[in-house]
C-alpha cells in the first residue's frame, strides 16, 4: 500500500513538473525595474502558453502591452494594456510575441522593455525519465491504476497550490504507512 502510494505521488510529481504552468516573476528579485538587466534575466527561458508574467515594481514604474511598433520606438502613448498597480500578472495566453515596456518612456528608453516569445507546448510529451525510475525502483507494485495519473497529467486547469498540497498529503501519508 505504501509502495502504491509513493508510485502514484512521483508520478503526480512529474506530471507536475512537466506540464503545469509556470509563473514568471520579470526580473526575480529585482523586479520590474529600470536597473534590472532583463536580456540577461531571458538567457535560458522558454514560455509557454498557460504561463504568468508578473511584473513587480514601485510606484516609480507601471507596465503596459503594446504592439512590436510601439514597443521598438517606446511609443507609450497608444497602449493594449496598462497598469500601475505595483503587482500585475500577464497570463500568456496564446502562441505568438508579446511585448511590454515601462509607461515611463525614458525609462523604456533606458531598456526598460520585455520581449517574449511564447509558445505552445502544452501537447509536448510529458517527462517519461522520472516514471521509468519509478517503475525500476519498485518493480514489485503493479497494483497501482494508471487511469488515476493521466487525468492529473493532462489537466492544465488546475492550480499548481493545489496539486502540491494534494502532493504534499500523499507524500506525507506515505511515509507514514512504510
Ligand atoms: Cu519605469
């Protein structure tokens, strides 16, 4: 019983780790700034529609989308989309660039803009690395159900809170009972 339980919340893991969105914080620690170096704050990251840009700034900054033309030219006059509310979250919602600059057009000037490329990976296949370690670390269970795993797997809706407390239960529990 144990051993099932510990297969079904490694497999919840990785169906967690492969496929759930991911919230970006623009900048991490240092935020939505006009200090923040955000080519290098890029490097390495890929989006994916399901994700969150969350811009956080002080009330020195406010963000807004706009179209490549006026994101190339700091055109902060004719806007998608603003806000100045200190913590705003853009959900990438489709395939395709998205571009943001500060409303303050010399600080967009002074590089204070965001470029994403967000694509679609949601049917990418799911991590199969972390469940073949699984299957080989305990070869003896098969009485888990595999229909229970791929309803987690192929949920995008959700929340990621939620799964990990889920997660988090089921871990507990099954450490209990070995
Ligand atoms: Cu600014």
């Amino acid at each position: 019983m144990a051993k099932t339980l510990l297969i079904f919340v490694i497999l919840i893991l990785s169906a967690i780790c492969s496929s759930s969105a991911t919230n970006y914080i623009v900048g991490d620690s240092s935020g939505w700034d006009i200090s923040t170096d955000l080519d290098t704050w890029l490097v390495g990251k890929r989006f994916n529609v399901g994700d969150v840009l969350v811009f956080q700034y002080s009330s020195f900054h406010s963000v807004s989308e706009v179209t490549k033309e006026n994101f190339e030219g700091c055109n902060t006059s004719n806007v998608l989309d603003s806000s100045k509310n200190g913590n705003t979250s853009f959900p990438l919602t489709k395939q395709g660039d998205r571009y943001f600059v500060c409303g303050n057009r010399l600080h967009c000037l002074g590089g204070m803009k965001l470029h994403v490329n967000v694509e679609n990976d949601i049917a990418a296949s799911p991590a199969a690395a972390p469940e073949a370690e699984a299957g080989a670390s305990f070869p003896a269970s098969k009485s888990n159900n595999p229909s229970v795993v791929p309803s987690f797997a192929l949920s995008n809706h959700v929340g990621l809170d939620s799964l990990l407390l889920v997660t988090l239960g089921l871990l507990s529990l099954a450490f209990s009972l070995v």
